[in-house]
C-alpha cells in the first residue's frame, strides 16, 4: 500500500508539473506576441512621423 501511495503521489506531482509548464508557456506566448504588437505600433508611429517631417 506505501508502494502505490508513492506512485500514485509521483502521478499526481509530475501532472501538476506538467500544467504548471503548459500555463507558464502560454503566459509566455502572450508576453513575445504583446510585445511584437507594440514594436509593431512603434515602427508605424515613427514612419508617420517622419513622413510628416
């Protein structure tokens, strides 16, 4: 009974560790794409205003 208290354990904290590293990608994926936007926003302003120069 220890035995499977033990791998059942393991199962549980190698799941929890998996979602934990999925999430945290995600979170990531969001960062790099907010920041494309904005680099994106900024490219466009500066063309405007050297266009207007």
């Amino acid at each position: 009974m220890f035995g499977l208290g033990i791998i059942k354990g393991t199962i549980i904290g190698v799941g929890i560790g998996v979602m934990a590293g999925l999430a945290l990608k995600e979170v990531c994926k969001m960062k790099k794409k907010k920041d494309q936007i904005s680099k994106t926003e900024n490219d466009i302003v500066d063309t405007e205003t050297v266009n207007t120069n």
